[in-house]
C-alpha cells in the first residue's frame, strides 16, 4: 500500500478522533466450522505466541512497469538464512515468480509456520502452486492467503472471494483459509459473507495513513492498532493476525526514521502481547528499492516516486538488520 492511499483512508475515517476507529457492521451469528482447518489454526496460534511472523518477499524479485523478475533461489536462502535468527514464521504474498523455492527452504531452516500469499487467486495455476506446496510441506503451510487489497482495488468482490474460498477449501480442507485486506474492508456490510468463511483474519492496520500520525506520539499509534483489533473481534469467525502495520525508515522529510520505527514495535509489543484471539507480524523483512518507483506494479500507471514504499523493511535491501530488528532477541535454530 502506498502512502497516495492516505486520502482515501482519511475519507473513510472522516472527522474521527485521534484513537478513534469507523464502527463495524452487525457481528454475524452463523461462522461456519471447518473441522479439517481446525489443527492448521491451532498451529498458526502457536507459531504466534511463541516465536514471530514477519512478511517477506523475496529481495531478488522486482516489478518494474508490470514486469516481473523472478526471484531465484540463491537468494531467497540467503533472506531466509538472515531472517531465521529473529523470526520463525513467514507470511508471503505470491506463490509464483520464484516463490515455489520459499517452502522447501524455509522448511530446511526449521521456520515453524507459514502463510502463503497468492497474488492472483484467480490465476488457477497460482492457486495450484501454493496448494502443491502445502501437499507437500503440511506442518509447515498452515494457511493460503487469497489475494492482497483485492476488495480495496477493486480487483474482485467478496462473492467472487468467496467462491475461490469455497473451491480451495474443497481441493484441500486441512489446510486453513483467509484473505488479506485492510481493516476497515471487514466493517462493510458486504463483506460479511466471505467472512464467515474464513478461518482467520489478516488484516492490514496502518496508522502512518491516518491524518494525525505525524505528530502523534508512538503509544497513540500503537493504541490505534489496539483499537481496530477490538472494534474487528466482534466480526471475526476466528483469531485475528495483523499483516501489515509499521513504520518506513524513511524519507526523513516525511517524518520517518529507523528510530520511529523502532520506538513504534516497541510500543506495539508492549500494548499488544501475542494472545490465542489477536496478534501482529512484523512488517516488512527487506526494503525494496524498487518498490520507490512502481509501486503500484501496474504497466502505464503514474510515474510518481513514493520513496517511503522503499523502506518498509526491518533490514534493509543488503540484509543488513536495522534498529528494529537489532532490538529483538534471536530466537533458537530450531523449534
């Protein structure tokens, strides 16, 4: 997400008070039960409140004017090597462009969990990809993630979402099932359907969007990510994982800095100690310096640069750790 999108979270916000969320619709009263997903969420709690997730993608993929290099394999070992000694589950966002090496080697290096991100749920041969890996790696994929901002872009609707739900889960009902979209996307009557459907909630709580985070100080952005989680508890049919929320490390012009960023995780932790219901990943691993650029991804579209969208990463593009991640304690090789 780039920071051009604040505008329009700011809209949807409205005249909302500092620490104030939109309210959600109607909590629903019919979540179904997916039996065979049940040990698949159990281990993804597990994963949570005894280690970390960080979401990745690989730092040798590119997008450039919609076109994609993939990332190689040499590569992705050596992102994963850096990450295992703070972090031992992985959320990605593609299943394809190189990322069929990410299951095999996370799993050499003892990662404990992973949700896979499929970009292009409507592709089905990325759905094939990510369903193949979780055949083959079942202790390791304990959910598929189908599609990121899908409903924000406008690139699918919650029945179509829905449908592709209902058709992974008949193709592999171990293993648990879960789309990925900002927060305020769950408040909206129209989504609750889909939600019903879903084994967990990922969701995507940015404060830096929110009109008054420049000057805020870093309890009032934690206890913003506080808030929605609860506003949210009510809607979920089952636990609730924050995707995306941090800070950029820069431009300092913007008001980033690997301090605030650092000074944010440590108020986020301290406010929101992982728990079975709610819990955050960290984002993101790596910079991605392309990202300044295309962020978007999409062929033709505006040229803008958002340098902000390079510096998400709590290491930056040579996997060199940054204050956020020194700050964290490694954890044991294996689980």
């Amino acid at each position: 997400m780039t920071l051009s999108r604040a505008a329009v979270l700011g809209t949807l916000l409205g005249s909302a008070l500092l620490l104030a969320v939109p309210a959600p619709a109607a909590a629903p009263h019919d979540c179904a039960v997916h039996t065979a997903a049940l040990p698949a969420v159990t281990r993804l709690r597990a994963a949570w409140l005894s280690g970390r997730f960080v979401a990745y993608q690989p730092t040798s993929l590119q997008v450039t004017d919609g076109r994609i290099t993939t990332a190689d394999p040499a590569s992705i070992r050596a992102d994963l090597s850096v990450l295992r000694r703070r972090f031992d589950a992985l959320i990605t966002y593609d299943a394809v462009h190189g990322a069929q090496a990410i299951p095999g080697i996370a799993a050499e290096l003892k990662f404990r969990a992973l949700i896979i991100g499929v970009w292009d749920p409507a592709d089905a041969s990325e759905r094939a990809a990510a369903l193949a890996a979780a055949r083959r790696f079942p202790q390791l994929v304990a959910a598929i993630s189908l599609g990121n901002e899908l409903l924000l872009a406008h690139r699918s609707d919650p029945q179509q979402l829905a449908a592709l739900v209902a058709e992974v889960r008949t193709q592999f009902p171990g293993v648990a099932l879960t789309v990925s979209e900002p927060f305020h996307i769950f408040y909206e009557p129209a989504t609750a359907g889909l939600v019903r459907q879903l084994d967990f909630l990922l969701v995507n709580v940015h404060p830096v969007f929110q009109p008054w985070f420049r000057d805020a100080p870093d309890g009032a952005a934690a206890q913003f990510v506080v808030n929605v989680l609860a506003q949210l508890a009510p809607l979920a049919c089952g636990p609730i994982l924050v995707k995306e929320t941090g800070v950029p490390t820069a431009p300092a012009s913007a008001g980033f800095s690997e301090a605030r960023q650092a000074a944010f995780y440590r108020e986020l932790a301290r406010q929101l100690p992982p728990a079975p219901a709610r819990a955050f990943a960290w984002f993101a691993a790596f910079d991605a310096p392309w990202r300044a650029y295309d962020a978007t991804g999409v062929p033709g579209a505006a040229s803008a640069v958002h340098e902000e969208e390079a510096h998400w990463g709590l290491y930056d593009a040579q996997r060199r750790p940054k204050l956020a991640a020194r700050e964290l304690t490694e954890l044991a090789a294996t689980p």
